[in-house]
C-alpha cells in the first residue's frame, strides 16, 4: 500500500511538472487563450490605478510606474515623490489587486513566471498610456514609464510590442495604433529587471524618441545582471539609447521596505540614494537633449 502511494505521488508530482511546465511553454510564446478589450482593461484598472498630482499649475508630462511581482509597495510611493519633485503626474499602475493577485499571496504564482508575464502585463501599461492622453490636465509627450523587477521586464516587452501590429497577448487590440503609443514614449527606467529566458524584451527596436536607464544590482539574487547587459548590447546595436549601471555591491529590490516574512532581501538606503541621483541626471539629461541643448 505504501508503495502505491508513493508511485501515485510521484506520477502526480509529474502531472504537475508537465503542467507547469506547458503553461511556462505559454508563456514564452506569448498565447493568453483569454482576452479582454482595451475598454474591458480599462475599466478593471481604473479601480486600482493611482493617479498623484504635482502642486505646481498643469498641465504636466505624465509617469507611469510599475512595481515588481509582488504587488505594489512602498518603493513605489518612493519614486512617485520623485517624480512629483521632477513636476510629474504620476499614475502608480496596480496590475495586481484588480487581478486578486494581492490575495493569498497568490503574487507568487507571477514571480514563478507561471501568471501575468511580463508580454501579457504590457497590455495594462498601452491600456494606461492611452487613458493618460485622455484626461485633462496631462501633457500626453514624452511620458515616462518607471518599472521594478517584473515591472521592468513589463516596460521592455511594451517597446518591443511597439514594433509590431500585433497587440499584447491578452488584448483584442491595441487602446490605439501603437505608431501614436509609441510616439509619446519618453524617458525608461529599468530597475533590476528581469531579462530571462521568458523574455522578449530584445526583440523589436524602441520608438525613436525615447531614451533608457537601466540599473543593475551586481549581486542580485533574484533576476541575473548579466543577462540584462547582454539584453541592453543587444538594444543598443540595433540603435537603441539605452545605457545600462550596474550598482557594485548590492542585492535586487534595493528600494523597497515592505517585504514577506520569508524575504531575504532588504532596503538599503544609500543605493536607493545612489540611483535616485541617477535616475534624477537621466531626466535632466532627457529634458535637455528635447530641448536641442
């Protein structure tokens, strides 16, 4: 009897594997069997969407922000109080709880790659751009996207989807043609984002104007830094302005607090100090080169 049972566990143990695996499979090759209008997308994200308005008289350029796998925490309430000082709307982009991914953990089912990758996920952020053109008050030029670890991953395969007609796996269309989207992409910041085999974020070239940053953590324990610089000499060779930092010495969700209670990882101040400044020189640099100064 015991033997029976440990065959059976393990045949459903495999069960499991082969499923996982499939739906990795899926993934990778961008097929979402399920679909949503953009109106449909639009309408389960305004709930959740934050939208933070600077104090100086409109109207502003705009910022979309992007957390990591996990959900929205408190490193984006921190680079939206940079941007509001960088004279921003900011709309902190919540992909997660209209989804009831901030349930139960289930987050963690993104963060194994197995729900929401980053290709499906870029739908939410053309869905996002498109609503910002819309209201009032919101210079749609030149907006930023800002994305963290899986936000990150979500923002290349955005600029890589703009190349093709083809929407988002998960999308019906695009919000608009993706020529108009693409035209009013801005400054990129990536931070330790993720550049792994379910990637796509090589594929395709970024709409000419915008520009991007990318910021590594050298000992990243979560998403591998090589990986990202191999990706960033493959974006800039096909002409791409896209410079990639790595940070010496410091682990992956450098700027974050919040945290589950099996995390490893933790804040560290001084790096969060460290790419603020940088991030904060890439704006200046960006407003410049617009400018033809």
């Amino acid at each position: 009897m015991r033997q029976r049972l440990i065959v059976m566990g393990g045949a459903a143990a495999a069960i499991i594997l082969v499923i996982l695996g499939l739906n990795t499979a899926r993934n990778a090759a961008g097929w979402q069997p399920i679909t949503q209008t953009p109106a449909e997308r639009e309408a389960m994200l305004a709930s959740a969407w934050d939208i933070r308005q600077p104090p100086t008289p409109g109207p502003h350029k705009a910022a979309v922000l992007l957390s990591g796998c996990d959900g929205v925490h408190d490193n984006m309430d921190y680079w939206a109080n940079v941007l509001l000082g960088q004279d921003r709307t900011v709309m902190i982009l919540d992909s997660h709880s209209p989804r009831k991914l901030d349930k139960v953990q289930s987050w963690r089912a993104v963060c194994a790659g197995q729900i929401l990758p980053g290709s499906e996920r870029a739908g939410d952020l053309a869905v996002a751009m498109a609503a910002l053109r819309r209201m009032p008050g919101i210079r749609p030029e030149d907006t930023m996207v800002l994305g963290a670890s899986h936000g990150g991953w979500t923002a290349m395969e955005f600029m890589a989807e703009l190349d093709s007609d083809k929407p988002p796996p998960g999308l019906t269309e695009w919000p608009e043609d993706p020529h108009s989207l693409a035209a009013r992409v801005g400054p990129v910041v990536l931070l330790y984002p993720y550049c792994g085999l379910l990637s796509r974020g090589e594929e395709g070239r970024w709409p000419e104007g915008a520009r991007g940053l990318m910021i590594l953590a050298e000992k990243d324990s979560i998403t591998d830094p090589d990986a990202c610089r191999q990706m960033a000499d493959k974006l800039v060779g096909k002409g791409v302005d896209l410079h990639s930092i790595t940070l010496p010495g410091i682990n992956h969700g450098f700027d974050q607090g919040e945290r589950s209670a099996l995390s490893s990882l933790q804040l560290d101040p001084a790096a969060r100090k460290k790419a603020t400044s940088l991030v904060t020189r890439f704006l200046q640099g960006f407003a410049l080169r617009k400018a033809g100064l």
